[in-house]
C-alpha cells in the first residue's frame, strides 16, 4: 500500500465516516436557511451621482467648442475627486458634459470643489 499525504488521509477519513452524511445534510439546510432569510429587494435602488453641465458658447464652430471650451473643462472635472467618468457632447454654440460620480460620493462636497474650479478658467 502507497503513504498517502494529507488530502489523501483527509478524504480517506470522510469516506470511511459515519457522520460525513449528516454534516453535508447540516450544510445544504444551512444554505436553504440563509438563502431564505437574507433580505433582498428585486429592484435594489442604487443613486449613482451624476451632474449635467451646460456651457454655452454663442456663435462658435463646434470644433472651436470642443477645443477651447469642452477638452480644458473636461480635463479639470475629470481630475476631481469622486470623478468616475465624464461624457461630453460638442455642438456649434454649446457644450454638454455628463459627469458620473463614484456611489456613495457626497454630491454637495463635489459640487463645492466644482464651484472652485469654476472660480478659474481652465486655460
């Protein structure tokens, strides 16, 4: 007969065993028990923070706003924290950015860090 490691002892003992049985029975009904009693919603209402910014820039080119208006804005929003993505849209005369924030970021500290990075233009 070949030495067996520890695994190969380990299971030998669990085959051989009277109460591997019951404890695979204790576990299932465990797990029935916990998926029972856990609370779960079936539509879970996460507030992902988001902020829309309109710039308007009355009689540019939208390449013109997307060069000096949209990328330098763009750059300065995305470099705050809680940022996690900016969208950005350019048009002849505007400008649209959709920021998203981190979940659980406090909107109105952002919004206060947005109002000093307003304070001075991006270029």
């Amino acid at each position: 007969m070949t030495e067996r490691g520890l695994s190969g002892r380990i299971a030998e003992t669990f085959i051989d065993s009277k109460l591997t049985p019951i404890i695979i029975l204790t576990v299932l009904l465990l797990g029935a028990f916990a998926t029972i009693w856990t609370p779960r919603e079936e539509e879970p209402q996460i507030v992902v923070p988001m902020a829309d910014v309109f710039l308007p820039f009355p009689g540019a080119s939208a390449k013109v706003v997307e060069e000096q208006l949209t990328k330098p804005i763009e750059r300065a929003i995305s470099e705050l924290k809680g940022v996690e993505y900016v969208y950005s849209i350019s048009r002849p005369g505007m400008a649209l950015l959709i920021v998203r924030f981190y979940v659980g970021e406090d909107l109105e500290e952002i919004r206060e860090d947005l109002e000093l990075e307003n304070d001075e233009p991006p270029y």
